[in-house]
C-alpha cells in the first residue's frame, strides 16, 4: 500500500509550500489572483532547468549522491549513458533513471529525504536562478496569469525553489511513499519529462481549473523535449535554445529570447 496524503502534511515541503491534488505543489506567499478568472484561466508554464535556472538540477543531485558514494556503479554509470543520450538528442526512457537515481533515497525517511533535497536545492538551485524568468513570471502575474513552473526534477527540489520565485503553482516529478512515510524508488503517477509534460499539466490544470477552463497563454522551454509544451502555447518562446530546438523554433515563428 502507497501512502500519497504523506505529502499533505504540514511540514513535508516546509514552510510556504504545500501539495495540491493531483500532482502539484501550491505556493501560498502567490495565491492565485481573483483577477485570473477573466473567462478561462491563463497559464504561463516555465520549465525549471536551463530555462528559469541556469543549470541542470538532476545534473547536480547526481553529481552530489556520486561525490557522497551514494549511487552504484551500475547506476552511475546508467545514468550518465542517459544524460548523453538527453544531451544529444537520442531515444531514452525517463522513468528509470528517475529510479535509479532515487535508489539513494528508498527506504529513507520520507521527511528526512525531503529536508535533505531541500537543502540541495537551496545551496545549488536557488542560487541559479534567472533574473529575466523573474522579471517574465512577475509580468504575469501582474497581468492575472497563473504562473506554473514545469519540471521532470524531484518535487521536493521545486518545492524549495518555489520559496524563492514567483509562481502559483508548482509540478514535478513525485515519488512512491509508503503508508509508514518511505521513500520509495518508483514514480508516482506522470512524470513531467518530454511527452509526460503536456499530460500532467492537463492533469493538473483539469483537476484545478475545470476541463475547457483553462489556456496556455505562454510557455517557456529550453530542449526539444519542451516542444510539447510550448506547442501548448499561444506565446511559445525559446530560451537560451540548444541549436535543435532553435531550428524547430524558427520554422514555427516561435520567439527566441536569451536570458
């Protein structure tokens, strides 16, 4: 038996954040805005990594549990196979390397583990963030679109991020917890990696606003595997682009903008 609600309690993502039924996290320092329900809702979607931080977050974890002796050989080195495979453009399954670079975490104290990534995140994500992806999600906010930060990294490394910039709402990859509050390492439900993106923000967005309520306004992406995302968009926009999806961009008319 998997314990999901483990992630409702009041202090799994500490202060400021809490989970949101199906798959997200809400912030409560940006609730949503009475002024967002003008007709449907308007999202502005962000994924996280190279778009609106200037990193690789799951890069850096496993940098991190590799340094701590946390992660086998077998699984450093299935990994680091993946993350050329990403880079280059290559098939590739998502799900399992999410896996096996949670093996460090099965077992473990739900709460412990999240406090752990917490800290990660803010010693080596917050400090990347982008200044124009703050001035974009401040823009539409102001305007009275819902701010979404996208993205295939843990939900406890967003979760922490999100203290820090403002968004609405927050979706990411969640792991299996059992009924006794351990992690396991197996993915609970979407993953928002590539095609899983556009699925879990309508999971999400369906369950939040209302099927046929809701819009996406702009999107901001980074690699081909955001091009579902930014497909979504009435505003699709590039950032900082690898040479693939700056091609795809430009046969699209999509904007291109370097933050």
């Amino acid at each position: 038996m998997f314990y999901m609600n483990f992630r409702e309690k009041e202090n799994f993502y500490n202060k400021d954040i809490v989970f949101e039924k199906p798959n997200a996290m809400k912030s409560l320092l940006h609730p949503v805005s009475p002024n967002c329900k003008k007709g449907p809702y308007r999202l502005a979607v962000f994924d996280m990594d190279r778009t609106t931080i200037d990193t690789s977050s799951p890069m850096l974890l496993v940098k991190k549990l590799l340094l701590e002796h946390r992660l086998s050989v077998a699984d450093s080195a299935y990994i680091i196979k993946w993350a050329m495979s990403y880079k280059f453009h290559l098939p590739r399954q998502n799900n399992p390397v999410r896996e096996k670079v949670f093996t460090a975490f099965m077992g473990k104290d739900a709460l412990e583990v999240s406090a752990d990534l917490q800290k990660f995140s803010e010693e080596r994500i917050v400090p990347e963030v982008r200044k124009d992806a703050v001035d974009a999600m401040i823009k539409h906010l102001d305007d009275g679109i819902v701010v979404i930060l996208l993205s295939a990294s843990f939900d406890c490394v967003v979760a922490r991020l999100m203290q820090e910039i403002p968004v609405n709402f927050g979706i990411a990859t969640l792991m299996r917890i059992t009924d006794d509050g351990k992690f396991t390492n197996e993915v609970l439900g979407t993953a928002p990696e590539a095609d899983g993106k556009p699925v879990a923000l309508r999971e999400f967005a369906d369950a939040e606003f209302g099927a046929g309520e809701w819009v996406v306004e702009y999107a901001y992406g980074d690699h081909m595997s955001d091009a579902g995302i930014l497909g979504m968009a009435k505003h699709p926009v590039a950032v900082c682009p690898d040479q693939q999806l700056k091609k795809y961009a430009k046969s699209k008319g999509w904007r291109i903008a370097n933050w």
